[in-house]
C-alpha cells in the first residue's frame, strides 16, 4: 500500500468523513516507525516514554511494556 503526505492527511477538518484521513496518517504513521531501520523513541513534556518502536526494543533489550512511563 503506497501512502502519500498531504495536508488532507493531516487535518481531520479537511475531509467530510469525519476523520477517516487522520486514523488513515495514524496507522500510516505507525507502520513507517516500525519499519524504521533505526531506534524512535517518544517522550511526553515530563520525559515518560510514550512511544517505541521494535529497533528501539532490540537495541536496548527492553520490551516496549517495559520501556513505556
């Protein structure tokens, strides 16, 4: 499946589907992270953990329950 950014793929006020577009860049999103060839890891402002994808997993040797929070 090939997926292309457009700002319709950003905004959920620019389709009429009620926000079919942004659940659509989310997996998208997700997909491309775990694909990565690299580690992506995600903090919140207070420095949790809330976002980890499986080459950050092998590379620190922490399962993604252990490394969110």
């Amino acid at each position: 499946m090939t997926h292309h950014l457009t700002p319709a793929t950003w905004s959920r006020r620019s389709t009429p589907k009620g926000g079919m577009a942004m659940v659509e860049f989310e997996h998208f999103a997700e997909a491309f992270l775990e694909a990565a060839p690299d580690a992506v890891l995600a903090v919140d402002d207070v420095g949790h953990i809330v976002l980890v994808n499986v080459q950050a997993e092998v590379l620190l040797g922490y399962g993604r329950q252990e490394l969110w929070g």
